[in-house]
C-alpha cells in the first residue's frame, strides 16, 4: 500500500502542476493538495498519523471531499466520453474531484488498516 500512495501522492502533485492556467486554479491546488498530503503522510509517516487528532483531521477532509465531490459531480451526459471532458470544463472538474476522493479514500484505509493491525 505505501507505494501506492506514493503513486497517488506524485500523481495529486502532477494534478496541481497543471493548474497553472486555470481561472480557479489556487481552489484546486487546495483541493488536490489534501489528497496529497494524506497520500504523502499515509506512504513516509504512517505512524505519526494514528492519533485522535489526526483521526479528526482525517475524518474532516474526507467529509469536506466528499461534500466537494457531490458538489462538483459532472452533469453532462457521457462526462467519461473524451469528446465531452475534453471541451467540457465542469466535466473534468467532476472527475478530478472523484479522483481526488478515491486518493483520499486510499490513504485513508491504509491508515485505518494498519491501526487496526
């Protein structure tokens, strides 16, 4: 599991790389840098994250990701097909949020898992 944190943790970064030119790009830096970090801590600092304090911080970014993710949900039709998300900018940022909910998800079940080890 830690590498695949490692492997979602680079890839959130590679997601906030591009944000560059994006109108609302300092929003979505903020909102893949949360999945990152958690990737990031879940894959090198294991350990230091099972405490209640992390717990709660944990638990409050999956809330406030999940929130995010209902929020932003793609209501184009055949979000998933590339002619729609490539021209469709509410699409891509439907997706992103999904994507940055499973990264969280993931981290967040690895630091459960070995908790409960």
């Amino acid at each position: 599991m830690k590498y695949l944190n490692i492997l979602f943790c680079i890839m959130m970064i590679l997601f906030i790389g591009v944000q560059y030119n994006d109108p609302d790009g300092v929003v979505w830096v903020f909102i893949y840098a949360i999945p990152a970090i958690w990737a990031g801590l879940a894959a090198f600092r294991l350990r230091q994250v099972q405490n209640s304090q992390a717990y709660f911080m944990l638990g409050l970014s999956i809330a406030v990701t999940l929130i995010l993710t209902a929020y932003f949900f793609p209501t184009t039709p055949n979000f998933w097909v590339q002619e729609v998300w490539w021209e469709t900018e509410t699409a891509r940022e439907g997706m992103g949020m999904m994507i940055a909910s499973f990264v969280l998800l993931f981290a967040s079940a690895t630091i459960w898992f070995s908790r409960n080890k």
